[in-house]
C-alpha cells in the first residue's frame, strides 16, 4: 500500500507542474525502478524501452492536439501504478524462475543425481521407480580433447567477443553465443578480459570463462556438438538438454486394477494425466510445451525430459505402487502424514555449497599451473609460486572445508600436471585433491590430468588412486576424522 | 468490444501474429493491434510490456536495440529503441496456438444458435 501511496503521489507531481514534465518521467522511471526487483541488465532494458514508449507516446498525444504537459500527464497515467507495472514484470519473468528453482533442486542433489543417472543406466529390469535411460548426457572428455587443440594468440585488452571471434576465426571450429544470455550472467562482452598467452587453448578460454561467471544457474558455461561450440548459461542449457527413460508401469496399473476395479485403459490414463498435471504442467507437450513428451504403450511409460523431471516422475510411480496398497487414512479416520518428496536437508545444501567452491578453487589452480607450463621452463614446487606470479589469488589455496588435521589444504602433484607426454587414460590420472575435503571423510573434489574435476566417496578415489594409470601417484592423505 | 480479460488471455496470440509479418518495437505493436481491429483491442503498456518480456525470456521472441533514425528533435539523439521479432521457436508457438485456437472456435461453432457447422470430429 505504501509504494503504491508513492506511486500516485508521482502522479500527481506531473499534474501540478508542467516545467518539471521531463525529470517527472524520470521521477516515474525511478521509483518504478526501485519497485522491479529483477537483474539489472532487465532493470536497464525495461526502463529505456518505457523511456522510448514515453517519449513516442508523447510525441502522438501532442500531434493529436494535446499540450506537453497533459500528454506526458496522460502517458504516464497509462503506464498505471508503477508497483503494478513492477509486479507485472516480475510474474513475467517468474517463468524462468521457477525453471531456475527447480534446476536449484537439481544442482542441490548434483553428485547425488549423477550418480543416480550411473545407476538408472545400469538398471536391467525398470521398475515404476527406476527407468531404463535410452541416451545419457554425451561426455565431456572428447570435447575437452577437441577445445585443447584449438589454440590461439590472447593479449590482456582483448575483450570476451574479441577472443570467441578470434576462436571462430581458427576455422576449426562454428561458435554460437547468445550475447544477451551471457550478459544475464555478468559478463561484460566488449570489456577487456585480461587474458594473455602465445598459445592459449580454446578449453583454457572456456574454464576461465566459467570460473569467474561460476553461478550455480546463472553461470557461463559450454557445449560441443560436433564442431558447434555453444556458450551459453547453465541454466539454458538445463532446459534444453532432455533424457529419454522408459518405466515399467505395470506393477501400478495391476495394484490399480485390483484396488479399485477399473479398466486397464482408465488406469493407463490416470498415470499419464496425473503426472502431466502435477509435475510442471507447463512443459508437457500435452499441455502444449515443448520441454517434456509422455507415451504409454503395452505396460510402458516413455519419457523424454529433463533429469530433474525424470526424478519426480519416479517419485509419483513410486507412491502411485505403494498408495493402492496401503490405507491412506489413520486408524482414527485422519488423513495420514503425507509422504513428502525429499527435498536436500540444510547440512546436505552446505555441504554441496561447499564442494562447488572446491572445484572451482580446483579449476583455478589447474587453469593456474597450465599458464606456468606455457611461461615456465621452471618445474613449479608450490602453489605460493603461482600467488607470486599473479597467477592465482592469495588465498586461493585454502579449502572451503577448512585445513586439514596436518594444516595443508591442497595437494596437487605437479609434476603429473606438468608432465605432458604422461601415458595411459588422462582423464582416469588424479593429479589433485582437496585434502580437507578427504579429512572430513565425505565427498571429495578431484582433479584430473585432462582437467575435468569429479566429486566422488573416497571408496572411489582409493580405488582410482589404485589403478594402474595412478601407479606413480602417491599422495600424503592427511588421516580421516 | 472485447473484455480486457479477453485481450489479457490472447495477448500473446495478437502479438506473435503482428511480428509474424515484420520486427516491430513495443509502441508500433500496440498501434498496429489497434489498427488492425479498427480500434477496438487496445494493448495497454501495462499488459504489452511485461509480455514481450515474458516472450522474450520464453525465447519466443528475439530483440535487438536500434537508433532512433527518422526523429528530428536534436534532444532524442541517441534514443534507442528495442526491436522484436519471432524466433523459429516463436513462429512454431504461433502455428500451435493459432491451430489450437481453430479446433476450439469449430467445437464451439458446433453449441451455437443459427450455425450448421459440424463438430470437430
């Protein structure tokens, strides 16, 4: 009520004075500006597009007989209230958002939701809970391969649309970028980067790019298809890139048929119908999106959507084969507790939080040592030489998980890094570690001699570590709480 | 004249079609709106703005800044506007909504006095 109090009293300042008529508009475009909690980029695209509205409406109010004041009073008073106006922008752009919540569920559950894809893959028999995936995720180590043989000449004034031109201009590869997405992120295309080298690969580019724009949803990063590189947000990207699952429904039509004495076709129905209107309804191509498609054919419910969309699907199947069997009210007559999709506890959120900083603090370092590699014919001993340098921030090198019990937060074993002809599987070879991270006997941040960086269970980092291409690998492991 | 909760439900329906001919700016798009139906569907600021963000977000819609060309007045130099046109995502949003917007008008046809259409079958 307040800021609408605001709002006319704005108004009303137009209509009293008519030599202020200029710096009212601008008097309008600032509250309403206050008002339009959204990113700033929006903030200044909206408030020059109402600016030219103003200005071209004012201009016809005043062709069609009206004097400068009235037209401008009569323009802005067709805006409306400027907190109704913010308030429509901001249910516009809630679409986005609430795709962006449920990616934030995703990303929360991240190395829980890889590691579920790994097992819904290997899954022989599907079950209601557990689908059979056609297509997984293409791997990154192959497009990590073809960005490394991408190199170029970077200078430090070189801007970001400099240098992706420049990445085009190789002829090895077609680059696609949405200017505007990417602004969305932070990052400023015309402004100087400040990456130099003689030779500096387009992968190298890529991770410093998503580095410093490291946004859980909202974040730079890329895709290679084929020789398409595309750079975009994350976000866009989790829209866009779909699994196709098959689930075995079954077990639910039968607990259906026997419960409720329906026809095989009505509870074939049901299932699709109820998982059409409770999960995200605006996706569904049945719904007339175009983000997620549902068929059911003999016994079998095909899939194709995003992962987050996939581990609520099995959710409701899940529930649909437990509901028809078990009573669903109290023995008072109560309804029971619902059974609540799980949603990541406060230690589990912290706990991803932290080990998202580990691999980016990871990511820095590897970008780090690869520019020593280039500059230095040195071997490099410490990562305190990479702070000297200015290759690295002071501070870079502690853990997000705090020192480890022996006071050392890295290791890194940099001749592995540095040893480029090493032999056997690069992206199999750890060449670094989050020691706190290990101390704390949870997952830990790896990095790998081809640069990828894996959260994993220390079960399986002893068993990588144990692996012949890790043979030469011996790392001081501080001792496990 | 149609009810301003009508022209909020097919808002994006007359938008994707005006920019279905050529790229149009906000103001231009409402001023064509009106034209088209003889003034009798106005898209307020407050209904057109916020939805060609919305489209624009959706990726139904593309956007690019351009100068203010024609103008005369010394003091809008550098005055940009932004410009809109149907992405192929858009454009195939459109076909949707104009095919689903047909078979529910011939379902309706079917329920109304004086007319001896048939239902959609």
């Amino acid at each position: 009520m307040k800021l609408r109090e605001r709002t006319r009293s704005v108004v009303n300042a137009a209509r009293s004075s008519s030599d202020e008529a200029p710096a009212t508009v601008d008097s309008w475009l600032d509250l309403f500006d206050r008002l339009l909690n959204l990113p700033h980029a929006h903030k200044i695209a909206i408030r020059e597009e109402l600016r030219s509205h103003l200005t071209d409406r004012v201009r016809d109010l005043m062709l069609a007989g009206l004097d400068r004041d009235l037209a401008m009073r009569q323009a802005i008073s067709e805006l409306g209230e400027a907190a109704d106006l913010a308030e429509q922008f901001r249910s516009a752009n809630r679409y986005p958002r609430r795709r962006m919540i449920m990616n934030g569920a995703f990303i929360g559950f991240g190395a829980a939701a890889i590691i579920t894809a790994a097992a819904i893959i290997s899954t022989p028999q599907p079950s209601p809970g557990s689908p059979a995936v056609f297509e997984a995720p293409a791997a990154r180590a192959a497009a990590v391969d073809t960005l490394n043989s991408v190199t170029l000449r970077v200078s430090p004034e070189m801007s970001a649309r400099q240098i992706i031109k420049a990445i085009a201009d190789t002829d090895q590869l077609a680059v696609s970028v949405d200017w505007n997405s990417i602004a969305e992120a932070g990052m400023k295309p015309d402004e100087p980067v400040g990456i130099s080298g003689e030779r500096v690969t387009a992968y190298q580019i890529l991770t410093e790019f998503s580095n410093r724009y490291d946004d859980a949803w909202n974040g730079i990063d890329w895709r290679l298809e084929g020789k398409l590189l595309t750079i975009d947000r994350k976000v866009v990207f989790s829209m866009r890139e779909r699994i196709l699952a098959c689930y075995d429904i079954e077990p639910v039509i039968e607990k259906m048929l026997d419960h409720y004495h329906v026809s095989y076709e009505w509870a074939t129905a049901e299932i699709g119908s109820v998982i059409q209107e409770l999960i995200e309804p605006d996706q569904w191509q049945a719904n007339g999106g175009d983000l997620a498609q549902l068929r059911i054919v003999s016994g079998r419910m095909f899939v194709n959507a995003p992962l987050r969309t996939h581990e609520k699907v099995a959710w409701v199947l899940q529930e649909l084969s437990r509901g028809s069997a078990e009573p669903m009210s109290g023995a008072q007559g109560h309804a029971s507790e619902p059974n609540v999709m799980p949603q990541p506890t406060d230690e589990e959120r912290a706990h991803h939080a932290m080990s998202q900083l580990a691999m980016s603090q990871l990511r820095n370092i590897h970008m780090a040592v690869q520019i020593w590699g280039q500059a230095n014919e040195a071997p490099l001993t410490s990562i305190q030489q990479l702070i000297e340098g200015g290759m690295l921030k002071p501070g870079a090198e502690k853990s997000a998980a705090g020192p480890a019990p022996d006071g050392r937060d890295y290791w890194i074993d940099f001749d592995a890094i540095l040893k480029s002809d090493a032999e056997g599987d690069w992206a199999k070879r750890v060449v670094g570690i989050d020691r706190a991270m290990f101390a704390q006997g949870k997952e830990v941040a790896v990095l790998f001699l081809d640069g990828h960086i894996e959260l994993m269970p220390i079960t399986k980092l002893h068993t990588l570590l144990v692996s012949p291409v890790n043979q030469g690998v011996k790392p001081d492991l501080p001792s496990l709480k | 004249m149609p009810t301003s909760d009508f022209v909020r439900q097919h808002a994006d329906l007359l938008v994707l079609s005006v920019l279905a001919d050529r790229p149009l700016y906000g103001y231009a798009i409402s001023k064509e709106v009106a034209a088209r139906t003889d003034g009798k569907i106005r898209l307020t600021p407050g209904v057109l703005y916020p939805l060609l963000h919305k489209l624009e977000v959706q990726k139904l819609l593309v956007a690019s800044w351009d100068e203010v060309k024609s103008d005369t007045n010394v003091s809008e130099a550098g005055r940009k506007r932004k410009w809109y046109r149907l992405s192929a995502k858009g454009r195939k949003k459109l076909e949707q909504r104009i095919a689903s917007h047909r078979s529910y008008q011939r379902l309706l046809e079917a329920f109304l006095p004086g007319t001896d259409s048939e239902p959609a079958t």
